[in-house]
C-alpha cells in the first residue's frame, strides 16, 4: 500500500476541495428548493453531520491505527459481515466518483463545450486523475495545495465583483416559517459533509503527531463557511428564482459588468470548477482503488488505478442521462444513501468496537 506521508493540514485541503468542488455551484439550486430565502443558515446544519462523521472516523482511527474502515471492519464484524461493508463502500465510492465525473462533462459541455461528445469530457478527465493517483496521496496532496489556494482567491474575487448588484432585502424574512425549512435545506446539504468520512481512508497517511482531528474539524468549518457565502450570494443576487437555476452561481457572474470592460468572467468559474473536480475525482478515485486493493488483500494498489478508472468512466456514463436527473437525486435519495453508508455503519461498527474492547478489558 501507499507508505508516503503527508501532514494534518495537506489533509484537510484536500478534503475542503473534495467536497467544496461540487458544492459550490450545484448546492445552492438544490438546498435552495427546500430552504428559501433561509438558504444561507442551512450549511450551519448540514455542518453538524460533518463534524460528527469525522469524529466517528476519528475514534475509529485510534482504535485500529494504520488501517482503513475497509480493515477493521472485519476485525471488528467478522471476516464475511466486513467483506460484505467493505464492497458496499467500495460500490458506494463509484457510485459517487461517477455521479462527480457526470456532473463535471455536464457542466462542460453545458456551457462551454457544446459540440464536444460527453465520452471524450468525461474519459480526459478520468485520464488526468488516473495519472495523479497512480503518483500517490503525496502528489495528490500537493497539487491541492496549488489548486485549493487559487481557487478560493478566485471564489473571493467573484464574491468582491458582485457586491455592487446584491440585493440584501432577498434574504429577508429570516425564518418567516420557523427554522423548519433551513433544517430541511440542512438534511440536503448534508450529502456534502458527509462526504467527510472520507478522512478514515486519508488518517492512516498522517505522520506521527499529526492532529487530524484538530485539522478535520477546521476543513468542516472552511466548507460551512464557503458553502453559506455561496448560498448567501446566490440568494441576495437572484432572490426566489434561485433554485430555478441549475447552476446559479455561474448565473450570478453573468451579472458583473463594471464599466462595461470586467465582464464575461464564467471562465473563472470554469477554472474553479475544473481545478476542484480534479481533486475531488482523484481523491475518490485513490480511496476506491486502494480500498479495493485491501479488500482483495493485494500488496499493490497501482495496478487497479487504470482499469478502475475505465469503469469510472463507464458508470458515469450510465449514471444519469442528464444533470436534471442528477440533481433530482442528490435532493432526494441521496441523503438517505449517505447517512446510511457515512453515519449508521460507522457508528455500528464504532458501538462493536466499544463492545469488544470493554468485555477484552473484562476478561482480562
């Protein structure tokens, strides 16, 4: 397996960019159906699943050090109810990489690629990530230290340019039905941050004293904080029409124009969206391969990253016939998917353990 290390903090920009890649422009139209105008406090409690999940894949760290969940399942379950857990998260992980890929070639063909067949979007990408896994987390880690930085200076510029044609009355008023529909706008969006639980396959390449903990919890808080401001200027620039846009925050960037020179900026956003997919695609791609690799007990994971990856690119391609289709998921079924897959086995799994460990102690 992959021995290289790399800190607390590459972790979390890799998780923030992760999860963060999608988010930021699909997740204001989806939580915005639910939400309102309460759109903007909805990430707050999405947030709470987030932090819970990576604390679960915490404690689950420390309990069984240098393995992945896809491990210690069978220690803590058995050797066949593991097996059984590991290839539902690794069916999970494609599942979800392919949804990723599609939602990308969606978005560039959409926009700007017109002309261009989705499988030639779809397989270039996959082939860039299969490159990135194939050079390992350390590689992976790296490139989202470049990418991460550059993408959020990117998202605050947009934010600064569009200040001029915000609208604050949008947003008013706040929790004119109660905190009903921003918890409901939460239960949405908390398909992102569940996505967290990812950190139990990246915890186990922290170097010694690392605090992956500490450094998990502030990646939650930079995606609260990112996804909200998303939200928020989404809704103060398009008001209740925003969840009629697929993509509403590169419908808030057609808006700038100042002094009629700064405009036509939706190729940043193409850059965010590009540099952020590549991440999150790699990331899942990494936790897919190596997770099979230890599910089959095999000693090297290098040699599933290129045909993984051709599956990648089929099931993408059979996911979903369109976006509409996606987003219809992702504000339905998904979130059950999710908790199941993210929240009720890890905390099954961390209850076995808990079990297992007192009545070790007991008998002792």
């Amino acid at each position: 397996m992959d021995k290289v290390r790399i800190s607390a903090m590459q972790m979390a920009i890799l998780l923030y960019a992760t999860i963060m890649a999608t988010a930021v422009l699909i997740a204001p139209s989806v939580i915005g159906k639910f939400a309102k105008q309460d759109m903007w406090i909805s990430p707050v409690w999405g947030a709470i699943t987030g932090f819970l999940t990576v604390f679960i894949a915490y404690r689950l760290n420390k309990a069984y050090p240098e393995q992945t969940i896809i491990q210690y399942s069978e220690k803590i379950v058995g050797r066949i109810p593991g097996k059984l857990i590991g290839f539902l998260f690794l069916v999970y992980y494609l599942h979800l990489n392919a949804i990723s890929l599609r939602e990308y070639g969606e978005f560039v063909k959409g926009n700007f690629l017109i002309e261009t067949p989705m499988v030639i979007l779809l397989g270039t990408m996959a082939f860039v990530c299969v490159f990135a896994v194939r050079g390992g987390i350390e590689a992976m880690a790296r490139s989202a230290q470049i990418f991460v930085p550059l993408v959020i200076v990117l998202f605050l510029f947009i934010a600064i340019m569009l200040i001029p044609d915000l609208k604050p009355k949008n947003m008013l008023p706040v929790m004119e039905n109660g905190p009903g529909p921003s918890i409901m706008g939460g239960f949405i969006s908390s398909s992102w941050f569940m996505q967290f639980f990812l950190i139990a396959f990246l915890l186990p390449s922290l170097g010694k004293g690392e605090k992956g903990l500490k450094w998990g919890s502030l990646s939650v808080i930079a995606v609260m904080v990112t996804l909200a401001i998303s939200n928020l200027f989404s809704l103060l620039l398009l008001g209740d029409i925003t969840s009629t846009f697929v993509y509403p925050v590169m419908s808030a960037v057609r808006f700038i124009s100042i002094a009629e020179f700064l405009q036509h900026l939706e190729s940043i956003v193409m850059a965010i969206w590009v540099a952020g997919t590549f991440v999150k695609i790699a990331v899942f791609h990494y936790v897919l391969v190596i997770g099979t690799a230890q599910w089959l007990n095999l000693s090297d994971y290098k040699q599933l990253v290129y045909p993984l990856g051709f599956l990648l690119v089929i099931v993408a391609i059979w996911s979903a016939p369109n976006l509409q289709k996606v987003a219809h998921v992702l504000a339905t079924t998904w979130p059950f998917y999710d908790i199941l897959v993210h929240v009720l086995i890890p905390v099954l799994l961390l209850f076995v353990a808990m079990i297992r460990k007192k009545a070790t102690k007991g008998s002792n």
